[in-house]
C-alpha cells in the first residue's frame, strides 16, 4: 500500500459524525495547530444545490482578476485530492500526506471530552486550512460540507462575504424535516456586521429566516437577481445578469442562477476592495467547470454524467432532459444511497428513461442494485430494467446496445459519478 492510500485510510478511519454537533473539536484541532484559518480570508458558501458550482465561478474569477485563490469542495469526484485546489490546481499527493502527517500527530494529543473524536470532515478542514495558508492564498473559496452551524468550516471568523446558494430538502436526519429548518440551520454562516448574498429563486419562506439571521447580526442582506434571456444547450448556458451577457460552460437552466449568485458575491467584493475587473468576470464565467454536474464525457452515443442525488438535483436534471432531449431515447444508469428520497427521484427519472440499468454504489448507505431496480418496476412495469450490480457492467451494457445518436445518462449518486469517470478515464470501458 502507497504512502498516499495509507493516509487516505487513515482520514477515512475517522467517523462521518464523532460526537455531540458543536464547533468545539475543531476549535481544539486548529488550535493545537497555531488557527491557521485566523490567517486567511474566505468567501464562505452553504446551501443544499449549487453550492459547488457558485464555488468554482466565483474561484475561477478571482483567479482571472490576479488573486491566489483557493478552493475547498465537497466531496470529490475522483481523487480526494480535488477537494483542495490553489488557481485550479488539486493539492499533490505529497502535500496532502505530510499535512495529513503532521495533524494526525496533533490529534493524538489532542484531550477532547469522553465519547467525543475527531470526524473526518472535520481532519479534512483542518488539512484544507494549513494548505491554504502554506500556500499564500489572498482569498479561500470555502464551500460547507453540511448544514452550516455546527459544520468545521463555520470555525472560521466573519467572511468577506456568505453565500447561500439554494436550500431544499436533504440530510432530513441530521438537519430538519422541512426546508425553514434546514434554512435555519444553515444561516448561522452569517456572522456579526458580515454580508450574506442570497440566491435568487429561494423559497419565500427561506427568504425570510436568512432575512432574520441578518437581521439579528446586522449583516447586510443582499439578494442576487433572476438571470434573464436563458438559452440552454449541450454546449453550455447563456445569460443576461444585471444587464451582462455571460457563457457558462455548465449546462443547465440552474447554472445561469448559481452564476447569478457568483456574479453578487463578485459584486459584494469589489465593494470591500477586491479588484475584480469585468473582463475576468466573463473569462472566469466562461472557463469555469464542474465535474459530474451534467458533464458530457463522450458524444456518439452522448453520455452524459450527473452527480444529482437529491430531489432537487433530479428536478434539475430533468428539466435539462426535458428541454434539450425532449425525444427520448435516453438510457439511464442508475444508482442511489438509502436516505436520499430515493423513491422520489426514481420517480421523476424512470418517466424520462427507455431502459435503466441499476447499479450499487461503494458506500455503507447505497441503496442495492436489486432493491433499485424492484421499486423501478414498482412504479414503472413497462420500464425496461436490468440489474447490473456494478457500473463497470452497466456502461459495458449500455454502450454496446447504444446507437451513435441515442443518450447515456449516468446519475443518482456522486458515488456512481465518480465511479463511472474512473472507469473511462482508465480505459475500462
């Protein structure tokens, strides 16, 4: 076993949740490593869907503009290491071992309370922080990994600017049962006299609680605009934002309000000092990519690879199918974890889908192939279902029955996507 699996075993080893919700480990964490995070500044983004994407608009602008931009993700397609990138750039696995190294020692002289432990989520943060800061970043692209109050990065102090990009439903368990919950949970990313950009399209309710927040910690509220003039296509997205008009290399009607957003936070900047010219703004927009979010890997027959695992990311995704492939013809590759509303996204997929194939993917919370494709039958009889069981098998299936004008879609799971990018990209398939 390498150097680099062996840490990546050893980050793994940590659990998903290591205790009571609070800041209070990682508190201790980056204390014991001198608060790196004290020294850097952050655009610090939460939301249930596009958060990624308003991270990686807004990191490739301030790139354009001159900045040394870091960029913190979640979770990873293929490499682990692209959850940490400086100006588009994944940590090496050589930095990413000797960070790791260096705070896996501190963890074990760190004294926590009895029950309590150091989450993976919460290591990786750490590790994320001592990079950036190596790293001489003048700005950190800060993306939460869940909820917000209680999640590692909200260690951080006030932001040069919060974000919160579009609040549905998703980690019901660990958030709340109804999206003013999880709104609620997720605006304590808005600290004192700091300024929270808002996506465009929230639900009213949402709205009102992030309002609130500001409100109550005289933050500045400032609400992105609706994007207007929206052409979608295979080749991307085109839009008119605050009169600009910009493409988006990400396909999709969301993307032209995630760059909504992006476009604000910019704004937002420039008016704390940031020198962020319009022409980086257009070239950052345009250049601007992210992986296994209705990704086109291949044409003849088109494949298509979409991370979306909740119902809001289906509802998304099958918007696009219905307005650029409203023909049919398309084959889905499908696999989902347990407590992701499956039923609901199987629901929305299987009446776009000829043929599924149902695949398991590698996760303790993965729904099984067999169990996947016996509620496809459930709600759809005439549905043609094949229970592949790996994705290896799926794509091998699904290609060679394939035309060269007919549409692959691999979807239900980041798992799935990044298993399915893997198999492409080592020539498997």
């Amino acid at each position: 076993m390498s150097d680099y699996e062996q840490i990546l075993s050893a980050i793994h080893a940590h659990g998903r949740f290591s205790g009571t919700p609070c800041l209070d480990r990682i508190r201790a964490l980056l204390a014991a490593l001198g608060n790196p995070q004290n020294k850097l500044k952050f655009v610090h983004i939460a939301g249930t869907n596009g958060k990624g994407s308003i991270a990686v608009l807004t990191a490739a602008v301030l790139e354009q503009a001159g900045y040394r931009t870091g960029l913190f993700v979640s979770p990873f397609v293929v490499d682990f290491c692209e959850r940490m990138r400086v100006n588009g750039v994944s940590i090496s696995r050589e930095d990413l071992c000797r960070i790791a190294s260096r705070v896996l020692q501190v963890e074990r002289q760190l004294q926590l309370p009895e029950g309590e432990s150091i989450g993976e989520f919460e290591f990786t943060t750490a590790c994320a922080m001592i990079y950036f800061l190596e790293q001489d970043c003048d700005i950190v692209v800060l993306e939460v990994g869940l909820g917000g109050r209680f999640d590692a990065t909200n260690v951080i102090d006030c932001p040069e600017v919060a974000v919160m990009a579009h609040v549905a439903l998703d980690h019901m368990a660990v958030l709340g049962n109804t999206v003013e919950e999880i709104a609620g949970d997720k605006s304590y990313i808005v600290k004192s006299n700091s300024i929270l950009v808002n996506y465009p399209a929230q639900e009213p309710s949402v709205d009102e609680i992030l309002k609130k927040r500001c409100h109550d910690m005289h933050a500045a509220y400032i609400r992105a605009p609706q994007p207007q003039h929206i052409v979608c296509g295979l080749e991307g997205t085109e839009c008119m934002i605050a009169e600009h008009v910009f493409h988006l290399r990400m396909i999709g009607r969301h993307q032209a309000y995630n760059a909504a957003t992006a476009y604000t936070v910019l704004t937002a900047l420039r008016g704390r000092g940031w020198d962020i010219p319009d022409e980086a703004i257009l070239t950052g927009f345009s250049e601007a990519y992210m992986p296994a979010r209705q990704e086109i890997v291949q044409r003849e027959p088109l494949l298509m690879i979409d991370g979306a695992h909740n119902v809001d990311g289906v509802t998304a995704l099958c918007k696009t199918l219905d307005s650029m492939l409203p023909m049919g013809g398309i084959s889905m590759i499908l696999g989902m974890v347990a407590d992701k509303q499956y039923e609901a996204c199987v629901r929305m997929l299987t009446r776009r889908a000829d043929v599924i194939y149902t695949v398991q993917p590698d996760s303790p919370r993965a729904l099984s192939s067999q169990q996947l494709a016996t509620a496809i039958r459930e709600f759809s009889p005439y549905t043609n279902v094949f229970d592949c069981n790996d994705i290896v098998s799926a794509l091998k299936r699904a290609l060679g029955s394939a035309q060269d004008d007919d549409v692959i879609i691999v979807c239900g799971s980041l798992y799935i996507a990044g298993e399915a990018k893997n198999a492409l990209k080592d020539g498997i398939i």
